[in-house]
C-alpha cells in the first residue's frame, strides 16, 4: 500500500510538475545602525518560469505528444515572461530573485533567451540574482520540436550557466562556496543574499535528478556567512530551489524530491544558525511554512509558485527599515498568447491545470495501475471531481476547504478499497493549509514573528 501511493503521488507530480531566506541575524539595534536601511528595499520574486525559446519548434506531433504528458503552460512560457517583464519595469523593484528552473530543460537556447530578457531588467536599473533549478544544468531531456520526434538541443554546462547569468549573480559575487554554483552577493547595500545551488545536476545521466540537498560543504560556508552578516550588521537572506522543509505533513513522503534531504535536520540548523527566511520554488505552489527549533529560532520557507502553473503568480516585497518584511502576492492576468474559447487569462490557466489532472488520473490509473479504461472511469468518477478543487487550492494557497469537502475526505478515509483510501490521504494532506498565511503576510525580522 505505501510502495502503491508513493507511486501514484511520484507519477502525480512528475507530469502536473515536471516540471530566499532573509537569513535575519537577530541584529542588535547597535549593529543595524552601522548599515541603515534608509527606505524600503523592494524586492519581487517569482520562480520555476521554465521559459522554452518557441524558436526551438512550437509545432509538430512530437511538440503536442510533450505537451499531452506535462500539464505545465510551456508554449505559453514567452508570453507569460514578456508580461511579467513588462510588470517589473514598471514597479521598478530594487531587487529581483528567480530560485530556479529557469528554463524548461536546461536548453542553452532557453538560457540565453532568459537572460536576455534579465538584461532588459538590468538596463532599467533593476538587480536580478538567480540559481538553477533541478532542470537548468547538464539536463538530458534538452530537446527541441520541430517534427515527429524530439531531437536533442545543446543543454548548458555548470560553466555555461556561469557565463550566461554572469550579471545575474555569477559574475563578480562577494564570495563562491567552495565547488560550487552557491554565492554570496550584496544587491543592495547592507543587504546580502545567498544564492543556493542545491541541484543534483552532477547525478543527470538518462534523465534530470528531481531531488535536492544542501551539500555539507555548503552547509558550512552558509552557516559562516550567517554569522559574518550579524557581525557586520548586514541583513542576509537566501534562496534555493527546493524545499527547506515539507509544505504539508507527508509531503517528503510522497513528494520527497521537493524537499531537501535530510530536511528536518539541515532546516533546525539553518534556523538555529539565525537564516529566517528562505525564497524556494519546485513545487509550484504559493505555499509559507516556518521550522521552530527547540532554541526557539524560526526559519520561514517561502515558496512561489510557478509562473507556468495556474494561478501564475508572483511576488511583490517590501522590507521596512524597521526589518519588516511585508510580501504580496499577485498572478499574471494577461498574456499575449491566444486565449481560445477563455474570456480571461486565469481562467485559460485554470482550465488548463484542470483538464490536465482529469486526463492524467484516469491514465495512471489505466497505466501505472492496470485498470481498464472502463474501471479507470469509474474510480475517476469518484475521485477527479474530488482532487482537482484540492490540487488548485494548493496552489493558489491559503487553501480553505469546505465543510463538505473534509467530511468527504473522512468518509473516504473509512473505504476499504486501497485505492479509493490512498486518494483519501492525499486529498486530506492537499486541504490543510500549514501556518502561516501564504500570500499577503507581515514578517517581523526582528522578532521572527508574523505581525
Ligand atoms: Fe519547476
């Protein structure tokens, strides 16, 4: 029964997903007035764009065969960039943070694209910092579709990346940790982020490691950094692709890869070392989360959801000289890209999102489970209708489920059908929402607490 659902979740988020942490020290007054924060420092941030160059081929049956197996909004991915573009350069942010998946496999094309569009923030004055995500380096599924079948397209090298996003964080930061693509930089004066690489990229052979983990050596030099930015009265935060720790119970269960090994561990100790906060991705959910140490210091987990995945969001940040950190959400609402038969933007992603799951669960069930189609129906009956307002509540965040729909959840925990009891367990992780609030939020630098 375990092996049985770890299966189906795997399978789950592999096709719907296939997809910065102020590392506050508890500055002293004496120190924070060494380096004033005179004003608001904004800062947005959005992640997983996994933008795809349409130039790579947009048409073709091999192009529409990706497309059927992954739920993500790809052929929509310029379009949806070039908007959010175009928002930035208007709110004019001091800072912009991307914590990976940059492009959709690692493509240099897609690469170099990105960073172009980078350059237009950069022009206006803007900073942008980013790290790579489990599908941006060495990936072998880096294909263009021109045709029938995919065919390869050059994928970049740890180096490449480097080089493409060298004034994106990797060119001059304050420091590299040793063998590694994490850095230290300094955006904005009295404020330091660590950029995290925590990918397995080095495990890629037939396909991209999903997993991540904080490498020891990495671990260290964080921890170093920390207490070198409270000695200096400077304010560090941090960012990664992964989770710092699970967004709802059982999630590294069921979802292991989208959390970082060892996570419960390396989170205590990245709390206790005085990180507060962390910028995350992955998942593609706008989801907050806060680790609590026995020493009773408090690391928040702020993951945003993916700009390729309903409800398309992003963040908007402001922090206080007071070291407030007041963040807001907000979701792509018009894109260039045809609409079809949708009237709105959000409603072509989240019709998008849900066609996509009712299709996929009847196919795993057909597939990976060997029902036939008629008995794959049937328990889709059952359960689509019940999973798909769960998974898009997880997503948009602050996921409020009705009273009906939790005492569905506890009449089919009772089934004695395995099946039927597993999508039961899954739905009921999907419906509670973990403390604190996940899209519009009040954080307290100084005390650690949500104001
Ligand atoms: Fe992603």
């Amino acid at each position: 029964m375990k092996n049985f659902t770890k299966q189906i979740f795997r399978t789950l988020i592999f096709v719907l997903l296939i997809s910065s942490v102020f590392v506050f020290n508890s500055c002293e007054k004496d120190d924070s007035t060494n380096n004033p924060t005179p004003t608001n420092i904004k800062i947005a941030v959005f992640s997983d764009p996994h933008l795809y160059d349409p130039a790579l081929g947009t048409s073709g049956d091999a192009f529409q065969v990706y497309l059927a197996q992954d739920r993500k909004l790809i052929a929509e991915s310029d379009a949806i960039l070039q908007a959010l573009i175009a928002k930035l350069l208007v709110e004019k942010p001091n800072l912009v943070l991307v914590p990976g998946d940059l492009t959709k496999d690692g493509e240099k094309q897609s690469h170099q694209k990105f960073a172009n569009y980078l350059a237009q923030l950069k022009a206006a004055g803007i900073k942008v910092l980013v790290i790579p995500g489990n599908h941006d380096l060495n990936n072998p599924h880096s294909y263009l579709y021109s045709g029938a079948t995919p065919a390869p397209t050059p994928a970049v090298t740890p180096d490449e990346f480097k080089t493409i996003y060298k004034d994106f964080g990797y060119g001059s930061p304050i420091e590299f940790a040793p063998n590694s693509l994490s850095y230290l930089a300094e955006p904005v004066e009295g404020l330091w982020i660590l950029g995290l690489d925590v990918t397995k990229h080095d495990n890629n052979a037939t396909s991209p490691e999903t997993a991540g983990v904080i490498k020891s050596t990495d671990l260290e030099w964080i921890k170093t950094k920390v207490s070198l930015a409270k000695s200096k009265g400077k304010t560090i935060m941090a960012m990664m692709h992964h989770g710092a720790t699970e967004h709802f119970t059982g999630q590294s269960q069921f979802f292991g890869d989208y959390v970082i090994d060892d996570f419960a561990n390396v989170s205590t100790q990245l709390a206790d070392a005085g990180l507060k906060i962390v910028f995350t991705g992955h998942f593609h959910a706008q989801d907050i989360v806060k680790t609590t140490t026995a020493g009773n210091n408090t690391l928040y987990d702020i993951e945003t959801g993916s700009l390729v995945t309903y409800p398309v969001p992003y963040r908007m940040l402001e922090l206080t000289p007071e070291k407030k950190l007041n963040i807001k959400s907000y979701r792509i609402e018009q894109t260039s890209y045809p609409l079809g038969s949708y009237s709105t933007f959000q409603t072509y992603a989240k019709g998008y999102l849900e066609g996509g799951l009712d299709e996929l669960i009847i196919g795993i069930l057909m597939y990976k489970f060997g029902l036939t189609q008629e008995q794959a129906i049937a328990y889709g009956t059952q359960v689509v209708p019940l999973m798909i307002p769960a998974v898009v509540a997880h997503y948009e965040g602050d996921e409020k489920p009705t009273a009906e729909q939790l005492a569905t959840v506890q009449q089919l925990m009772k089934s004695t059908d395995p099946l039927i009891k597993m999508f039961a367990n899954i739905l009921g992780s999907y419906w509670v929402d973990l403390p604190p609030a996940d899209n519009n939020i009040i954080i307290n630098l100084n005390t650690g607490i949500v104001e």
